[in-house]
C-alpha cells in the first residue's frame, strides 16, 4: 500500500498553555482534494502551517510520502504552493506575478513564459497579463495568485481561506473556475474554509475541525448526512436538533417520542436509547394541512404552526413549532404559492431516511 502523500502523526500544538491542536492521525492521499471545515479559531490555519512546514508541532510528526519532513523543510516545500486569504502579490505585472515563483526557483525564461501564459488563460486572466497589481479588483488578484501557485506544477496545493474575502458573485465564479481546474490537474490539495458550500464543492473528502480536534472525517455526503455528533451537526447546517427516545425499531425503522410526537427514523441504534433526532432543513417539505399525504414517501407529517420567516438567498428559512422545534428551507416560490405566515397552520413531512439519530451526551454532573 502506497504511503500518503502528507500526514499528520501524534501532532500536539500548545501555545500560551493552550491546547491548539490535537491530531492523532491525518493522512492526506495523493490527488485528492482535503476539505478542512471548521469555525473561527479552531485551529485550521495552524493545521495548513503546518503541512505547509511553516511551523512547528509542540510535538508529532509531518511526513511527506512517508518520509519525516522536519529533517529538510525547505526541500519539502518547494514541492508544494500555498494560497492565502490574501493575495500577497509583488509590485509588478500579472504575467511578473505568475512567474515570480518560477523564476525563483531557476525555471528557464522560455518555460516560464509558456507555464504563465497557460495558467493566466485557465483562470481567465489572459488579458489582463501586462496589468499591474495595483489594478486589480479583488478576484483578479486571488485568481493571479492561483496561477502563480499552480504554475509551480506542486505535488501539494494549500488552500488558506482563499474566498474569504470575496464578495458572492466573484467568490461564486472563482469557486466554479478552481473546481474545474482542480479536477482537472488532480494536484493534491488541503483547503482550509469555514464555509460548507465550498468543502462540499470542492472536496473530495470533508474533515470536520472543531476546537482543535478532527471530530469527524469523510465523503462530503456522509458529514453532511451523517454528523457524528451534535457540533458537528450544528456546524454543516443541521438546524433541528431535538431529544428523542426509542420505542421500539421494527425492520431498521425506529418508532420514537420526541417531545410526546410520534415520529419515525431509519436506524441502527438500539431500542430504548436516548437519542438527538437531526433534520437538515431542505429535508422538511411544507404543505397545506388540507393536502392528502396518501401518494408521499413521507412516513413523518407533522401538524405545525410558522413561528417566523426569514429571507436567506433564495430560500426562506421557515421557524415552526409542531410539539418541537422544526426548521425548513424552501423556495420563495414556495413561499408564495402557500401564501405563508407567521401564525399559519401548515403540515410538515419528512421522510425516514431523512431523520438521523445520534447518541445523547449523559448529562454534566456539574
């Protein structure tokens, strides 16, 4: 079995007698794309510094395919290209920017014209070759600093937050640009990002980070679907989290009271467990409390009441009380066609596949 590309082992970062990061194990494949997810301050930048070489473990290993890196860090990282939130561009043209690295690192001047020219074009920046960088708008730069970055031809690309500050339509069009070229090239690749459109976007597997330590770690759809815990599920967007009991489970579906409503889960936990019932609010589908729910693959159909409407792009987020708080996403067309208020009674469904159950925490004794 081929060693990974990059991986983390036994790594403890401490600073001011905190706990930064705490990771066991890491491994990072070749050709994959490594989404980092994770909130402010839990510890992803330092993660990316790290496999950068651009900082030191407390304790731990870094190894490049599966060779110890702290021994000739910086012939480790000429194999590699950061990007950062910022573009960090030198005083010269685009094309100059794009071949800084190369010339940097010896690349002869015809093969430096030819790697630049090629990249400029794939991130749509060909025009603006001979522009200066104080002329830029904001995703012109990022989308320089990408060229430059991957004009290096890196075995590892680290992505530092780099949509961050973008605003949607650029970051929207810069996103759709790089996914392209990242399955393309099939470079190997961390990005680091607080934002869960672009890890399922882009990665081919999810790493959740949350106060230091990689709580859960796999296919996009299983983190979103599946969150190990309720962190993790607060963090990718579940919005309704609610203790329930397991009555009884006949053929993998679970009978549960949640909140004394009869609700049905598919599961593989036992009978008689304690459980948080987790509902992603695009799984709620909304309808008039007049309509039939005979011809549904719903199994749940809840009678609620719409506490509040909140506009979110080009959905609402409808808050509900059905014996429990609900939450569902639909369109603003939806929203119109069932004439939707605060107060209105609507019926709630969802389907038991759609419900996931996660063991509950005992309580603190404290």
């Amino acid at each position: 079995m081929n060693a990974p590309k990059l991986a983390l082992k036994d790594i403890l970062v401490e600073k001011a007698d905190r706990v930064v990061l705490d990771v066991p194990s890491l491994d990072i494949t070749a050709n994959e794309v490594l989404a980092v997810l994770g909130p402010n301050g839990a510890g992803k930048s330092t993660l990316l510094q790290l496999l950068a070489l651009l900082e030191r473990p407390t304790s731990g290993r870094i190894l490049f395919d599966g060779a110890d890196a702290a021994g000739d860090a910086l012939t480790y990282r000429r194999r590699m290209a950061v990007v950062f939130q910022e573009p960090l561009l030198l005083a010269t043209s685009v094309e100059g920017n794009v071949r800084s690295g190369l010339r940097i690192r010896g690349v002869p001047a015809s093969e430096q014209k030819r790697r630049a020219a090629a990249w400029l074009h794939r991130f749509g920046i060909a025009e603006l070759a001979g522009r200066s960088n104080r002329f830029l708008s904001g995703g012109e730069a990022q989308r320089t600093s990408l060229a430059r970055a991957l004009a290096l031809q890196p075995e590892v690309l680290l992505l530092d937050e780099p949509f961050a500050a973008l605003d949607i339509p650029t970051r929207a069009a810069l996103l759709e640009d790089l996914d392209r070229v990242l399955t393309e090239a099939r470079t190997t690749t961390v990005l680091v990002t607080h934002d869960r459109s672009e890890a399922l976007r882009l990665g081919d597997r999810v790493a959740v980070l949350i106060d230091g330590r990689i709580r859960q770690l796999g296919l996009p759809q299983d983190v979103f679907s599946a969150p190990a815990d309720e962190d993790v599920a607060a963090f990718v967007g579940v919005e309704t989290i609610v203790p329930a009991h397991i009555r009884s489970i006949k053929d993998g579906v679970a009978a549960l009271d949640v909140s004394g409503v009869p609700l049905e889960a598919a599961t593989a936990v036992n009978p008689g467990a304690d459980v948080l019932l987790c509902l992603r609010p695009e799984d709620v589908v909304l309808a008039a409390l007049t309509v039939s729910t005979a011809h549904t693959s719903a199994r749940n159909h809840i009678p609620a009441t719409i506490k509040r409407i909140t506009p979110s792009g080009p959905y609402s987020r409808i808050e509900l009380d059905g014996g429990f708080p609900l939450v569902a996403l639909i369109t603003r067309q939806s929203l119109e066609d069932l004439a939707l208020s605060p107060g209105a009674r609507v019926q709630a469904s969802f389907k038991a596949t759609a419900a996931h159950l996660i063991p509950r925490r005992p309580a603190d004794p404290s």
